[in-house]
C-alpha cells in the first residue's frame, strides 16, 4: 500500500466537495468547537504525524494543525478513490 503525501491531501481539500465527515467526527468537531474553517485549514497547513498505509479499505493517516484559536486539531484521513 501507498502513504499518503501532504499533496495529495492539499489537492483533494482544494476541492471541498472530496472532504466527506462521518457522524463520529462531525459529533466531535461540534464537542470540540472545531468548524469546517478549521478542518480545511488543518488539511491544507498541517502536517502528517502518522502513517497508516495498510488500513483497509484504504490508505490513511494523522495529521496535526491547529485552529484560529489556536487549539490543536487532529485528522484522521483517507483517500478513498
């Protein structure tokens, strides 16, 4: 399997219709006053902290930015095409 790069993931988020959010992380992001400005801003300026490049059904990994306030924001993403 491949790990993903920080392009990758800045190309995919230049397009926000690819930024797809699960129930559990829309519910933590509301717990954690973490908004869509944030999520974008972490995508496009943060960086990898850990590979995951055999999670199944795709590659992945943890990325670490922070927000406007700056509180620390961790991603967990994916590349699913």
């Amino acid at each position: 399997m491949n790990e993903l790069t920080l392009e990758q993931i800045i190309s995919l988020a230049t397009n926000t219709a690819n930024i797809v959010m699960s129930a559990h992380a829309n519910k933590q992001c509301l717990k954690r006053e973490i908004n869509a400005e944030d999520i974008l801003e972490t995508l496009l300026k943060g960086s990898i902290i850990e590979q995951y490049p055999t999670d199944f059904p795709f590659p992945s990994c943890l990325m670490l930015g922070f927000t406007s306030k700056h509180k620390p924001c961790l991603l967990y993403t994916s590349d699913a095409a």
